[in-house]
C-alpha cells in the first residue's frame, strides 16, 4: 500500500474510535463490572498516541467513566481510587 492509502485509512480508523468511544465512555460511567475500566484504558492509550475523544462534559467527569464502586480513575496508576 502506498502512503497514502495507509493515511485514507488512518483516517476512517481514527473516525471509527472517535465516533464509538465516546458512546462507550457514556455507556461505562458509574457501572461496576470491566467496562469502565476497559474504556479508560483505552482513553489513555489514545492519549498516549495523540488521539483526543471529546467527551461528554455533562457527567461528573468529563474525561474518565467512574466505577460505581471504585470511585475514580487515576490514569498515572492507571486503577480507580476513592478520593
């Protein structure tokens, strides 16, 4: 593939995950099971690489999905803690 087929499909990739992880984020805050952990997780590798989610900044944290029972991410530990 050339350079830029492999950016065109860059580019559909990164739409794909900006489009759905936000739902997931929405979907995973306050539950108590892997979800919210797996979504955090996910949040700070493509954070990591440069990717930025927008967010919904309705919810008590706009950034991070909290674990209903854990508390809040703590993305330098990478596990929730209760403040």
């Amino acid at each position: 593939m050339t350079n830029k087929e492999l950016e065109k499909i860059n580019g559909i990739l990164e739409k794909i995950i900006r489009d759905t992880l936000w739902m997931a984020r929405r979907y995973a805050d306050l539950r108590s099971t892997f979800a919210p952990n797996t979504v955090n997780r996910a949040i700070d590798d493509l954070r990591k690489i440069g990717i930025e989610i927008q967010m919904d900044h309705t919810l008590d944290d706009p950034y991070y999905a909290q674990d209903g029972m854990l508390g809040k991410w703590d993305s330098e530990k990478q596990k929730f803690s209760k403040e």
